[in-house]
C-alpha cells in the first residue's frame, strides 16, 4: 500500500466499508435523495469516523497486501451489514402488504424503486412512517453504532465471514417476516372475521351481491382499526429494529 500516502490509503479502506453500507442503510439510501449528496453524506460519515477508526485500520495498513483487496474485502462486508439492516426494516413494507390486502387495497399500487418496481401504497406509507419514527427515536444512531462495533467483529484486512453473514441473513429474513406479520396481525385477525361474515351473509342471501355491496364498509372499518393500531405497530417496529441492531450481530 506504499503507493498512496498512509491516511489516503486509510480514508479510502474506511470509505469502501462505511459507503457500501450506506447504499443500503434505510433513509440514508432513499432513490429521492441525489446520488451526489448520498456520496457526500458517505464522505462525510468517513471523514468523522476516520479519527475513531484510524487505529483499527493501522494493522491493515502495515501488513503486505493489495489496496485493492482490501478494499473489495471491505466493499462486501459493508454491502453485507447494510443489506441484513435493510432485510429487517422491509418488515414495514411486509406488513403494509398484508394490510392491504385484508382491505381490499392491494391493486393501489405506486411506483417504489425501492422495492425494484411497484408497491400497495399502504406499504409505501407504512415504510415511510417506519424510517420517520426510527429517525426520531434515534433508530439511526444504533445503525451507525453498528459500523463502528463491525470493526470489532469484522476486523479489516480479512475476508468476509460468509458463513456468518448467511447466519445472520437467514435470521433477519425470518424476523422481518415475523415482525412483518406481527405489525399486521389486527387487520389480519378483522380479515378473517369480516371475511367469514361476508361468506355467512352470502350463504344466506346468495342473488345479492354481498363482497361487492360491502367493500365501502371494509374500507371504512380497515382504515379505521389501521389508525388506531399504527402508532402501536410502528412503536414494535422501532423497538424491534433496536433490538436486532444491538444483539443481532450475537446470533
């Protein structure tokens, strides 16, 4: 690494990880934020952490290897920090799916890059809520806590523990969809109650239109349990995702 000057060479190991995660750390990788501040908020992240880091760094920078190795080995363990963090937060999209599917809202769709096409709109707005009540419960500080403990576990200089990673990504994929479910669960539950009384009404008055005539009230009455339980729900979410970003990196 004798090519570059000794911090250069350091900024750019600690850019490689830190930007990778966040291309894909929720909010902070938003399509609606341009790509220029995204790289000036990874640069910016780097330059004050670089003080913190420098020494984690040190041994890396000493031993006999290929800056291009390294960082590429610090590219993929970023991309894998962000994109367990990101698994987790798709619960809130999980969930607005469900939930829009027990109210009949499941063909409203809106255009979401995020989620590579199209998505219910509940699910967009249940995953804006999401990202603004971890903001403002300080969600976001724990996620950069997270890049500085990875230093810990994954030091720099090694290769990315797949093994782990894949551990950890199956472990997140059966959470999100957990909580997901769990965020939902009061619509899912009306679902299946109102849905078996539309079934029982149209066993008994089958030449009415029963699914049809009913649909404003299911509209009505879902968006009325979704108001009073979303508080709760995006409350479980943040908690959650608190959670996992303290203990999850244990599992």
């Amino acid at each position: 690494m004798s090519a570059l000057p000794f911090d250069a060479a350091g900024f750019l190991i600690l850019f490689a990880r830190i930007g990778a995660v966040l291309m894909l750390l929720p909010a902070f990788s938003e399509e609606a934020i341009p790509a220029q501040i995204r790289l000036l908020l990874g640069i910016g992240f780097t330059a004050g952490l670089f003080g913190l880091l420098h020494g984690r760094l040190t041994p890396a920078l000493l031993a006999d290897t290929a800056l291009p190795g390294t960082i590429i080995a610090e590219l993929l363990v970023g991309l894998a920090i962000g994109g367990i963090i990101s698994i987790v937060f798709k619960a809130a999209a999980i969930a607005g799916g469900i939930i829009s599917m027990q109210i009949g809202l499941s063909s409203a769709l809106v255009a979401d890059p995020a989620m590579g096409g199209q998505s219910p709109q509940i699910a967009h707005f249940i995953t804006v809520a999401a990202t603004v009540i971890c903001l403002a419960m300080d969600v976001h500080h724990l996620w950069i806590a997270a890049m500085i403990q990875s230093y810990t576990v994954f030091p720099v200089g090694g290769l990315p523990p797949a093994d782990d990673f894949t551990r950890l990504a199956v472990t997140a994929i059966g959470q999100a969809m957990a909580l997901g479910v769990g965020m939902a669960a009061p619509l899912i539950v009306y679902g299946i109650v109102f849905n078996t009384a539309l079934g029982l009404a149209s066993r008994m008055a089958p030449a009415i239109q029963v699914f049809f005539i009913t649909q404003p009230l299911n509209l009505m009455l879902g968006f009325a349990l979704l108001a009073v339980t979303i508080g709760a729900s995006l409350m479980t979410f943040a908690n959650a995702m608190a959670s996992f970003v303290q203990s999850g990196w244990q599992g």
